[in-house]
C-alpha cells in the first residue's frame, strides 16, 4: 500500500497558536504555551486515509486546527481523521489508537486527512520519567516523589547527589573542588556547599570550606613559658574540616587543609588545651589558658545549639568549659578550657545546615 505523506508547513503551527492564543489569554499563557507544542506534536498527515473502528467521538469544526485542538482535549484522543471538504462545518473523528498501534484499521477513504503524535521523539527516560515536549524539544520530566524529585539528568538517570561519592559515579564530577550536595536528601532539599577531594579515586572525601578564615578556625594547647613541655606549645588553624557524610560530624583530626601558626603538634579543629597553676580552685574556674575558636560563618553550615565537649584535666575541680560562647546565628563559637595540664574536645561535633 502506498502512502502518501504530507507535513504540515511550519506557518500552518503558528497559526494554530495564534487561534490557541485567542482561546486562552491572560492567566492562562500558561496552558495557551502547553496546548500550542501538543498541537506541534501532531506532525504526522496522510491525505486520502483514516483509521477506523476506534473513534470515540466526532466533532464539526471549521478548519483542522480546531480538530487538533478537540483531540488535545479529550482525554483518550491519540488521533484525529478530518475531512478536506471546501463546505464547513467539517467533520473532525477523534480516535483512541493510531496508525502504528491498529495499521489493520488504517484505510484508504478519499476527501479524508490522518493525523497523529507518533513520530514525536522518544526521549528514553529512565527511572520512572516522562518524555514532555517543551520550546526546546522533547525532555525527561524526572518523576517527583510527592514533595522532592528523585532523579536528575538528561534522561533522569542521576540521583540527586548527597556525597562526593555520588558525584563521581553519576558522571558530574570537574575534579576536587567545590560541589552542591543534597547532604539531606529527601528530609531538606536545600543544597550545601562542599568540597570534594580525591575525585580521582574510588572513594572522595568531603570537607566544608572555612571563608572566615583562619584568625577565628583553630585549635590551641597553651604551655606557659617555664613549662618543662613548653615544646607542645602549639596553635593550629583550618582552612577545612572533614566532613563524615553522613552524620555530618566534623573530623576534628583531620588537618590535611590545616596550618601550624604556632609550634609542631597539631591541635584538633575546636580543641583547647592549657598547664598553668593555680593555687585554688576558684581560680581554675575563672581563668583558663587555653582557648579555640570556630568559625562556619560564609559556608551553608551552623553548630548546634549546644556542643558535647569530652573535658580531661588536674585537678578535679577545673574540669569545666569556661566563657562558652554561641553566636545568636550558631555560626561561631568559642570557649576556654585548661588545668595543670589539662584539656577539651568537642565529642561529637555535629553540623547542621542552614535552612533546614
């Protein structure tokens, strides 16, 4: 059976928009853009054919844009046979299968025009997306999980990445640097920016990146001069922490993006250490000599209202945090803590993320 196929000329779709347009103005551009590309979709004409048997209703209209525009509107439609009459009202048969589907059905019948969606592309969505045609062609809309969208990428094919890790095998990574993660996926949908390091390997690693700097990002042990391990007498600064993805709980001993600004031994992120005697307690719980500072300000992370430190010093009496301090934000921190000798560590240091 030969078939003869015409496509419609481009200036016959703008003119289907420019009724579309006149149907649905003002607030409904929206649906006017939508139905418009539907109506683009229908590419396929075979003059002299229709198919039968699965017409499940018929229309009259005055031109084949309004028969478009019938099919668009009804639920079931996927085709349409019009009548090439010079006479109006035309008949417009909408159908509930096409050519492809029931090619038995297709026959010849003069004074009639065929016209589907068929050869609209396929986009091989994955992961439960649909092909939607858009102004930019055929895409993936990646199915929402009610309140979040569970796959990205061209073809949904990529899960919304919540580690370093994730990156690198969905396809996205540009090497170490900084990344957008969804950190908590699908509890809060706001990203978090991260540093991803080692990208070349199987296994990267994260860490949150420190814009306040290193005046206010250290940890300290304090040794008076005249200590007999005055050698330990050490302050260092983080451009970095380690990020442990999840619970997002800061490893307070990785000091790969640290720098010594004092001294050889390397102090922990939010530690503080002092040996300096007192002759009464009172004193010891007023004056400590060793201090840290942390500060998240500039990066999308916050502490929590309150830091669990693991306090270890002589004698008893000052095993206590002195002058801790929480800005209103929960972006700084700061406390003094020591003995003779003695010390303290955040156990565990859990970061939370901004606006969630």
């Amino acid at each position: 059976m030969n078939i003869k196929i015409f496509m419609p000329q481009f200036k016959i779709f703008w003119m289907i928009c420019f009724l579309l347009a006149q149907k649905w103005m003002g607030n409904f551009a929206a649906s006017f853009r939508e139905d418009c590309l539907k109506i683009g979709s229908f590419q396929k004409k075979h003059q002299d054919f229709s198919l039968q048997n699965h017409i499940i209703q018929i229309v009259e209209v005055n031109q084949m844009a309004f028969c478009a525009m019938a099919c668009i509107d009804h639920a079931q439609c996927k085709s349409y046979n019009f009548q090439e009459t010079e006479n109006v009202p035309k008949l417009c048969e909408l159908s509930s299968s096409t050519e492809a589907a029931s090619s038995a059905d297709f026959v010849s019948r003069q004074g009639y025009s065929y016209s589907d969606a068929e050869d609209e592309p396929d986009c091989n969505c994955v992961n439960g997306g649909t092909c939607t045609l858009t102004s930019a062609g055929a895409v993936c809309q990646c199915l929402d999980n009610i309140y979040y969208p569970d796959y990205q990428g061209r073809y949904c094919e990529y899960p919304y990445p919540a580690s370093c890790k994730e990156v690198k095998e969905s396809g996205q990574s540009n090497g170490d640097g900084e990344y957008d993660l969804y950190l908590l996926h699908p509890v809060c949908l706001k990203t978090s920016r991260v540093y991803c390091a080692d990208m070349s390997t199987d296994n990267p690693l994260e860490y949150v990146t420190l814009p306040a700097g290193r005046d206010t990002n250290y940890g300290f042990d304090n040794r008076p001069y005249g200590h007999y391990k005055r050698y330990r007498h050490s302050k260092t600064a983080y451009d970095k922490i380690r990020l442990n993805v999840p619970p997002l709980e800061v490893d307070i001993t990785d000091s790969r993006f640290s720098v010594q600004i004092v001294g050889t031994y390397t102090r922990p992120y939010g530690s503080a250490n002092g040996c300096k005697y007192h002759s009464s307690c009172s004193a010891y719980q007023t004056t400590m000599v060793g201090k840290t500072e942390a500060d998240l300000t500039g990066s999308d992370f916050k502490f929590p209202s309150s830091i669990p430190y693991s306090i270890g010093t002589w004698p008893s009496c000052a095993k206590i945090l002195v002058d801790p301090t929480m800005s209103a934000d929960r972006k700084k921190w700061s406390v003094k803590c020591g003995g003779y000798c003695g010390g303290c560590s955040p156990k565990p240091l859990i970061l939370h993320i901004d606006g969630c």
